[in-house]
C-alpha cells in the first residue's frame, strides 16, 4: 500500500510543481488564487464530501463505521489540540503561537486528504474520510477560533458558525442521502455531476499550494528550525503515535491505515486563509503549509509503510 501511495504522492507534487510554476509566470495571482479558493470551498469541497459518503453501497455497518470515524476523529482532534498546546507554550511571538496550534491540529484531509484514502484505501476510505470532515470541521470552527480569538476583541465565536459552514452542511447533506438510499437513488447523471465537481478539489488545490510556495524563496521558505521541528511533530510524531495506539487498543487494521493517514498530512490551508483575513502571521502559516506540503511526498509513505510493520506485529 505505501508504493501506492508513494505514487499517488508524487503525483500530489507534480501538480504542485505545475502552480509553483504558474504563479512564476504571472497566470495565477493574487486575486485568481484566492478565487480558486473559494471556488474549492465552496463548490469542490462540498461535492466531493457528498459524492464520497453516497458512492458506497449502502449498509447499516458502513453507517455505523462512519459514526465510529466521527468518534475517533474527534478524540484525534482533542489529543493533538492538547500536545499543540503545550508544544507551543514556548513560542514568544503570540502570532506564530497561534499559527502552531492550528497548523499542528488541522491537516489538509479534504482537498488532499480524500483523494489519498481513496487511492489508498479505495471507496472505503472515501466513505471515512467524509466522515471525518465532521470533527475536523467542528474543532476548525471551535478550538480553531478560541486560539485565534486569545487577546482579540474582533474575533467572535458563533455556536451558529459550527453547523452552518461549506463543511458541516455537505456532511450532512451526504449522510440524509446515504441513510435515504435504500428507498431513494439519485439519478446517475446527478451523481455524476458530483463527482464532476468534487474531482476539481484535487488538482486546483494542489496548483494553490504551490502558488502560495512561489511567493517566497525556497530559501527562506526552508529556513529555520522551528519549522522542521514542527513539522516533524505534525507528519511523523502525531501519525506514528497514532499507530501505536491503534495497535494496542486493537483497531482494525484498515481504520489504522486511514487514522495514520489522516494524521500524516500536511497542514490545512486554512491555517494562511484566516492569518490572511485576521492578520496572524499570514506569511509564517504560508511557510508551514508549504514546507509540510513539500515534505509530505516523502514523510507520508514513510510513515504509512512503518504503520503497516506495527500492524504486523
């Protein structure tokens, strides 16, 4: 599985390449990225969460799997939001203080995440990784806005905001499908149509990220310490944990390979999306997204074949 994945990664770091070198030649700005942004939040994301949940067949203990990947992504989410934490206590600029804490909790599991299960682990892995947007999407919108909102009296916190956002409404939309699927099948062209529009997410996302690596040189976008340091901790530490513990609660081996997977991504692009709209260290959260991005091709694989060897044991 970890050459499978290995591939699928390369291929993850030749469209990456191909909007490093769009935005050096000026076809993609500013303006058009962040309009790819939106168009990827708002429409790709959305599809490809209902397109992943409803293309399964459907069964009472698939269903039950997915509330179970809600669960365990929710204790996911909380343990790696407590070592970010304390992780992060020693970080003397505020700004990056809270740049840290999201970058270390919050991987890039929708635009690349979903399309990496899916090649790794096929449609049920999809079918997870919808699921797994739950959680994600629940602690962005709390956790990820108490530590941007520390000092700020322009940030609030709306109850409100945790259930309608373009990641929240999708899952919902997907399961109502999925559980009205044995009385009610959606046409073929309609599902088509879904998946037309959720297969955008992969490739503009990915010539985002590597739009948004252009903008800074290679060599102070890989330079200092503190970035290797956490990005050792958000793409080998927080997975390999992971593994053990799967391992010695007796997860299933497959649900192993999709938490360690998850975990082994690199940091969420929303991490820039709100320092650019709050103004925290926007250009520091570009380089942690951008060099985990980077590393991701190699540490991804990795750590999944060193997941398959703990499942071995």
């Amino acid at each position: 599985m970890s050459q499978i994945l290995l591939k699928m990664m390369i291929t993850m770091f030749l469209l990456c390449a191909a909007g490093y070198i769009a935005r050096k030649m000026g076809i993609i700005d500013s303006a058009f990225s962040k309009k790819l942004s939106t168009l990827i939040i708002k429409i790709g994301q959305p599809f490809l969460i209902i397109a992943a949940i409803i293309g399964i067949e459907y069964s009472k203990e698939k269903l039950i799997s997915g509330f179970i990947v809600i669960g365990i992504g929710t204790v996911c989410h909380g343990i790696m939001a407590l070592i970010a934490v304390i992780y992060s206590s020693h970080i003397k600029d505020i700004n990056k203080a809270k740049i840290t804490k999201f970058s270390l909790v919050f991987a890039n599991c929708g635009f690349l995440g979903l399309p990496v299960v899916g090649a790794l682990l096929g449609e049920e892995g999809l079918f997870y990784g919808a699921f797994y947007q739950i959680p994600f999407q629940l602690f962005v919108w709390s956790y990820g806005m108490i530590v941007f909102a520390r000092g700020r009296d322009d940030i609030k916190i709306s109850p409100k905001s945790l259930i309608l956002n373009y990641g929240m409404i999708p899952c919902f939309i997907g399961i109502a499908l999925y559980i009205l699927k044995p009385y009610f099948i959606l046409p073929d062209f309609i599902t088509s149509a879904f998946n037309y529009l959720g297969s955008l997410c992969t490739p503009i996302s990915q010539l985002i990220i590597g739009g948004l690596i252009a903008l800074h040189p290679l060599k102070v976008l890989f330079s200092g310490a503190g970035k290797y340091a956490a990005s050792t901790v958000k793409l080998v530490v927080f997975p390999l944990m992971f593994a053990l513990i799967c391992k010695l609660l007796g997860v299933g081996d497959t649900m192993t390979l999709f938490i360690v997977t998850m975990s082994a991504l690199p940091c969420a692009t929303n991490s820039v999306m709100f320092g650019e709209i709050y103004d925290i260290a926007p250009e520091y959260a570009a380089h942690l997204v951008g060099v985990t991005s980077i590393l991701s091709v190699a540490t991804v694989p990795f750590v999944v074949w060193v997941a398959e060897k703990i499942i071995s044991l």
